[in-house]
C-alpha cells in the first residue's frame, strides 16, 4: 500500500460520492423546472405544490453536489500533480470554462429562486430556475468534455513532456464527448426520474393508506380508492391526482431520457471499439481477438456474435481480445501491465445495461398502465378551474386511469435501480481505461503527486470518508423525512382569505424553502 | 499575455476575497450577533441568497489556475496538501450547514448546522492567509500571522456587512463585533501588510518597485477609515473601505507573487501555450463581463435591509 493506491481510493470514494448526488441535480433540477412552467401556464395550483415539495428535495439534494464538487476540483492538483502538469494545458480550459460559464450561473440563479419567491416578477423566477437547470447541465457538457480528452484524447500535441492544445474545438467536440455527455446526462434523467417515481409512488400508497410493504397502514376506509371503484372521496382522488401528475411528468421523463441512453450508449459501443478496445474486451471479458464475438449475459449464458452486432453492427466482425491488446501495448508502450481489472469492468457493464433498461422498462411499463381512456373515470382535476386554462382534453371522453397501487410500489422500490446503474457506468468508463490516466499517453501511475506522503493522503482518505459517510445518512434521513412529511400546503385546502381578495394572492404565498 | 493571466487570476482571487471574506465574517460571528433563532434567520439571510455565488470566485480561480498555469495550480495545492484539505473539509461542513439549516428540525439538528457554519468559517478563513504567509515566508510565525490578518479583516468586514444589511439589535451588536474586530485586525494589519512587499525585497528590480509598497500603506489606510466609519456609523462607506482594503491587501500579495509565484517556478515556466491562453481570453471576455452583470443584480434584488422575521416558521 502506497501513496498512488491510497489516492486511487480516495479519487474513487470521491468521485463516486459526488456523482451519487450530481445526476439527481442536473434531472431534477429540470423536472422542476418543468413543474413551475406548468404551473405559470395554467395557474393550476398542484403544480406550486409539486415545484414547492420537489424543489426542497432539490435544494437538499444541491447543497450536496455543490460542497462534494469543490473536492474534486482541489484533488487534482492535490494528489495528482504529475498528472495536472501534464494535461492542464488541455484539460484545465474546459474545467475553467466549468465555473465561468456553468457554475456562476447555476449557484447566483438559484440563489435568486430560492429567495426570490416573493421579490421577483413570476415570470423572472421561472427564469431563475430555467438558467439554474441550464448551469447544471453546461457543467455536465464541461467536465464530461474534459473527461473524454481522458480517454480519447484530441487537439494537442506533447511539448517537452507536457501536452499543449492546439484545437480547443477539436477538444469540446471531442467523438467520444459528444457520445458520452448526451449518454451521461440522459441517465441523469433516468435517475431523476426514477427518483421521482419512487417518491410520487410512496405519496400515492400513502395517501391510500398503504405501505410500501403492502400492509395497511392507516385510513382503511379510503384504501383502494384508486383502483377505480369511483367510489373515493374526493379529497383523496384530488391528492392522488396530485403525485399521479408527477408520476406522470416522470414516466414520460424517463422513458424520453431512456431512448436517449440507448440510442448513445449504442454509439458509445462503437467508439470503445475503434479508441479504446481494451475496455470493450475487459467488458466481455473477452481474452483473444475474435471474429464474431459473442455477448455473455451472465457467464455462461452467451448471445452468439452479440458482441460483434453491438461494436462494430457487423455480427461477423473481430473484436479485439485483453492479452492480444496485452501483447501489442507491450510492443508499443514497453512491458507493463495494460490490463485493467476485469472482473469489475464485466460486472459494471451488465449492473449498467441491466438495472438501467430495468428502469427504463418499468417507465413505459408505466406509461401504458396510467393511459387516457375513452370512457374511463374522470379525472379528478376537473374541479379546480381556477386557472387561466382550463385543461379541456382531459374532459369527459378521455380520462386519466388511476395508479395500481403495485405499481406505485414497484416504483417505490425500483429506486435504487437507476442510481446503481448510472455509478456501474462510471465504474466501466473509469477503472476499464485503467491503467492510464491519458489513453495512450500517461500512466495513472506516473500521475500521481510525487511529494505527498502517504500518511496525508491517509489522512484526507479516511477524514472523507467519515465525513462523507455522516453526511450521506443525514440526508437520506433528511429527504426520508420530508417525503414523509408531504407538501406544506395540501392543495385540496385552499384558503379562502387569500383567494377572495385576489386571485393571485394565494399563488405568491411564499413557502420557506431555505 | 503571461501577465494578463497573472492579472486575470490575481483578480478572481480578489472577487473571492471580498465577497467570500463578508461570507465567512458573518458565518463567524452567527452566535455572537444573535440571541434567538429570529435573529440567527436574519444574520444567515444576509448572506443565504448570495453566498453560492461568491464561492463560485474561488472555484474559477482555481479553474483558471489550472488551465492557465497547470504547475503553480498543481504546485500549490501538493504543496499544501494537509492545509488544502482543511480548506475543503470546512467549506464542506459550511456549505451543508447553510443550505440544510432550514430544513432539519429546530433545536439540536439546527444548532450541529451552526456549529458547522461557524467552525467551516473559522477554519477557512484562517487557512487562506496562513497558506499564503507561509508561501511568502515558510516561517511558523507568519502562518500564524496571515491565517490571523485573513480571520480578523474577514469578520471586520462580515461585521460591517451586517450592519449594513439589517436592522434593530442585530445592527447595534455588529458594530460593537466589528470595533472589537478591529482592534484585532488593525495591529495585525500593521504587522503583516508591509511585511508583503517585504517578503519580496530578493527578487531584483520589483520587489522595491513602490507601487507595491504603496498598495500595502494604502491598505493599511482603507483598514483605519473602514473602522473610523464604523465609528460614525456611515456603513455604506465603511463596507466600501473594508471592502477596499481587501482589494488592495490582496494586490499587494500577488505582486510580491510575481514574477514566481511558488519556490522555483516562474510563471513563464509555469504557463499553458499561447494557442491556450488566447481562447480562454476570449471567451472570458465574452463570460466575465456576463457574470459580473446578473451577479450583481441578484445582489441588487435583495439590496433590502432585513428585519427579524418572526411570522415564518
């Protein structure tokens, strides 16, 4: 054990860390987004209720992303300075670009909606949210251009044993960046979306008096009103209605951003097998180049010249193997090991295809489940008409089919699916370009900072690590707890102080939110 | 265009100190100016809608170090490895206790926030100055004496923001924190500002360059006015001055950081090509002015003084 594998630990504790909460950032800050512009649109007031509660989720959800962040700007330099000697030239531009053009955005604009409820014109606060969501997904196209240059890198030349750029666009539309980033970002979507599901899911059994576990919990009378006996009061058909909107806003959500993944993932495939084949064949676990290569599903269970469909869409062509690159690199790059750790590259692929198209099935699944039909129940919105536009196709002909409550369930427990699979993702992408830092030009092991003593590093690693541990149960709790609670404001009580006199008076109501 | 970048850098340091220095001044101060939770919401509400932004100054800074000077950005912060991870490690535990404060349960939950709030702005704003007196001197004694000037101008300056932000008892009690401040900061003050330009006298043909000098006495100048103000209670004039002081202060310590702004390594050993350094000034012309635009008018949207807010909650 030595300082390079300490700091390797302490990169992937804190990488993984920080992307547990970025995804549900970029996705959800949109989904709110989304929400507010309903709301603005129609008036209606379950969507302030939706945007309100969903965006306290958000707001505990950022502060974590934000602080988890700055970690990962400072260990570059920290513990990699061989490496950031190396590739700053290139690589700094677009981390710097990062803060200039995403970051000041994302944190001044949010600031202004948090605070802004009752100070700005509504159509500036939908604004404020509008450019906060877009800060968080140009920082995504940032950093993951960044990253990209990792794998495949472009535009730059190496001048006295430092890379210098000669194309900055060469490097923002970097093949392999423009591959990556809609994949990355849509799975943030996916993972939004399954966040959301889960928590509308757990609303809706709630409000029927249902646990997830399917026991009874409470309000016996009112459970399985949502079936469609008809036979519901109306405060629960209305608060039901309320989460189905956003199991709704969610489905379409994550099946949108689900055809996406595939679709990049699909041309991901591809480039992995012109730029970075060791990782394809670490993926399959595929030793000697083969014609025809077959995909395994498990160990055992092969789809013959699967491998060869998806690399190359030619099920005939050859697929290059770990110790054929071995043996190859060696006469390239000189004796060493090039072989990343196989079996966690395997796995992590098959964790990210399965759990995410998991996720994605159970969307549409979704989808067909809560349909309009002709001459089905009415839906219960119907009632509230206060809006500038009253919804007029969701009338009498086409009506919304409730949520089954074990699908609300399925939601519910499905929340772990996505986020599993977007971090498998990480897991293939980054331990499969093991062991470079640079593809094909520098070592992970020669990036490592040369002056840092391994006590420091262990230092940093375990205070991190208890820190972030600590700080990970506090907001599982915190988010737990607030999903539980529910909206401040159930929207089924109006209160008629503030809708007599104006209208709009109960709209600009502010809530708490910091 | 070496030096532009040097310019450029030194200048997001400074956007950072000033505005991340009033930052950390009022999370410092949070138990001192506050006797009730009313109270601790509008000390935290002076800085609540803005406080993100500033962070994102350091954030650039250090961004544009790496891509402008890879070395000095990787230099630097593997040199100070145990201090920068103190630095991070606070800002970690302050920025969860700002946004989270409003939203765990009243009582032990919300005072182990403040607690955070308080010990993440304590411990950075120590660090910073102690970094950079160490990087001028490499002597206990002027790490202390940086870690303390950057403390003790950070909560003069919170202090003063404060006052220039609320109403009622609050107000009374930050300007009483910021007089106390200031018989802290300005001893120190005189002790560390000159010793700046001092720290540089071995680099031939600029350490003695008098404008340097001249920043540091300056400084020193806006430090006694900000205090002086406070006194006769004009608090736009003393934020202004307090403010000033900053600027200058940090001035001073990166001219005495040019033309090597680590052991060893000169900036021009230290830069990106030229090819790179161009683009990023382009696009930074485009960017900054941009920023500075919508940042400063999130900062006029909430320009109001704040009461004590009791109806919420």
């Amino acid at each position: 054990m030595d300082a390079l594998d300490l700091a390797r630990w302490q990169f992937g504790v804190t990488t993984v860390y920080h992307f547990l909460f970025v995804p549900l950032t970029i996705g959800l800050g949109a989904f709110v987004a989304g929400l507010q512009t309903a709301w603005y649109r129609t008036g209606k007031d379950h969507y302030l209720t939706l945007t309100k509660f969903f965006g306290k989720l958000f707001l505990i959800n950022f502060a974590m992303g934000v602080v988890t962040g700055i970690v990962q700007e400072f260990q570059f330099g920290m513990n990699w300075s061989e490496y950031s000697t190396f590739v700053g030239d290139v690589f700094g531009a677009p981390l710097a670009l990062e803060s200039l053009v995403a970051f000041f955005l994302e944190s001044t604009f949010l600031g202004l909606w948090i605070f802004g409820w009752n100070r700005l014109p509504k159509r500036l606060h939908l604004a404020a949210i509008w450019a906060a969501a877009i800060g968080s997904n140009l920082s995504a196209y940032f950093i993951l251009a960044a990253n990209a240059w990792m794998k495949h890198p472009v535009g730059y030349e190496v001048v006295n044993g430092r890379a210098r750029m000669t194309d900055l666009w060469a490097v923002l539309t970097n093949p392999t960046a423009l591959a990556q980033i809609p994949h990355v970002v849509a799975a943030a979507f996916v993972v939004a979306g399954g966040f959301v599901l889960a928590v509308s899911g757990y609303r809706i059994l709630r409000e029927r008096g249902l646990g997830v576990t399917g026991r009874r919990t409470a309000e016996p009378a009112t459970a399985g009103a949502g079936d469609g006996d008809g036979d519901a009061t109306i405060p629960l058909r209305r608060r039901t209605d309320m989460w189905r909107t956003s199991l709704r806003g969610a489905l379409v959500m994550t099946a949108l951003a689900g055809v996406v993944v595939a679709g990049t993932g699909d041309l991901s495939g591809r480039l992995l097998h012109e730029q970075q084949p060791m990782k394809l064949a670490a993926a399959e676990g595929l030793t000697r180049d083969t014609a025809g290569a077959p995909f395994s599903i498990v160990p055992g269970v092969e789809v013959p010249n699967m491998l060869s469909l998806l690399a190359a869409h030619d099920p005939g062509a050859t697929v290059q193997g770990v110790d054929d690159i071995q043996r190859r690199y060696e006469e390239q790059f000189g004796p060493a090991d090039y072989t990343p750790n196989v079996p966690v590259v395997f796995w992590s692929f098959r964790v990210m295809i399965g759990f995410g198209m998991a996720t994605v099935g159970l969307s549409v699944l979704g989808l067909w489940l809560t349909r309009k039909r002709r001459g089905g129940q009415p839906s219960g919105q119907r009632g509230r008409q206060r809006g500038r536009r009253h919804d007029s196709r969701t009338g009498e002909k086409r009506a919304a089919a409730p949520v089954p409550s074990w699908f609300a369930r399925a939601c519910v427990l499905a929340l772990p699916l996505p986020m599993m699979a977007i971090i498998a993702g990480w897991l293939l992408s980054e331990i499969g370009r093991q062991p470079w830092t640079v593809q094909g030009e520098l070592l992970t092991a020669a990036s490592v900072s040369p002056g840092v003593s391994l006590a420091e590093v262990a230092i940093s690693l375990s205070v991190f690590t208890v820190l972030y541990g600590v700080l990970a149960v506090a907001e599982a709790a915190l988010l737990v707890r607030h999903v539980k609670a529910g909206p401040e404001q159930p929207p089924t009580i109006p209160d008629p102080t503030l809708t007599a006199a104006d209208p709009d008076a109960a709209r600009l109501t502010p809530t708490l939110m910091y | 265009m070496t030096t532009f970048w040097f310019i450029v850098i030194a200048f997001l340091w400074t956007g950072y100190f000033v505005l991340e220095g009033f930052d950390f001044g009022v999370g410092a101060l949070l138990p001192l100016l506050s006797r009730s939770e009313a109270e601790r919401r509008q000390v935290i509400g002076t800085i609540g809608p803005v406080w993100d932004g500033n962070e994102v100054w350091m954030i650039t800074a250090v961004g544009a170090m790496f891509a402008a000077f890879p070395a000095w950005y990787s230099g630097l912060l593997s040199s100070f490895y145990l201090p920068m991870f103190l630095i991070v490690a606070g800002l970690i535990v302050r920025g969860v206790g700002l946004e989270w404060r409003g939203k765990v349960r009243p009582g032990r939950e919300r005072a182990l926030c403040d607690a955070g709030i308080v010990a993440g702005s304590v411990l950075t704003a120590f660090l910073w100055g102690a970094v950079f007196g160490n990087l001028l001197y490499d002597t206990v004694l002027a790490t202390v004496i940086g870690g303390l000037l950057s403390l003790s101008v950070a909560i003069l300056h919170g202090a003063v923001f404060v006052t220039l932000k609320t109403t009622g008892p609050v107000r009374a009690r930050a300007r009483r924190a910021a007089l106390l401040a200031a018989a802290a900061a300005v001893p120190v003050g005189v002790v560390a500002l000159p010793s700046i330009p001092a720290s540089a006298m071995d680099v031939p043909n600029w350490s003695a360059s008098p404008w340097l000098w001249a920043c540091a006495v300056l400084a020193m100048a806006a430090l006694t006015a900000g205090v002086a103000l406070v006194w006769r209670r004009r608090e736009g004039w003393a934020f202004t001055a307090t403010a000033l002081s900053i600027v200058l202060t940090t001035a001073t310590l990166f001219g005495a950081m040019w033309p090597a702004p680590l052991p060893g390594l000169t900036l021009a050993e230290a830069a990106s090509a030229p090819y790179t350094l161009t683009m990023l000034t382009w696009i930074g012309l485009i960017a900054l002015p941009a920023v500075l635009v919508y940042q400063g008018w999130s900062y006029w949207v909430f320009r109001k003084r704040l009461t004590v807010d009791i109806s919420s909650h």
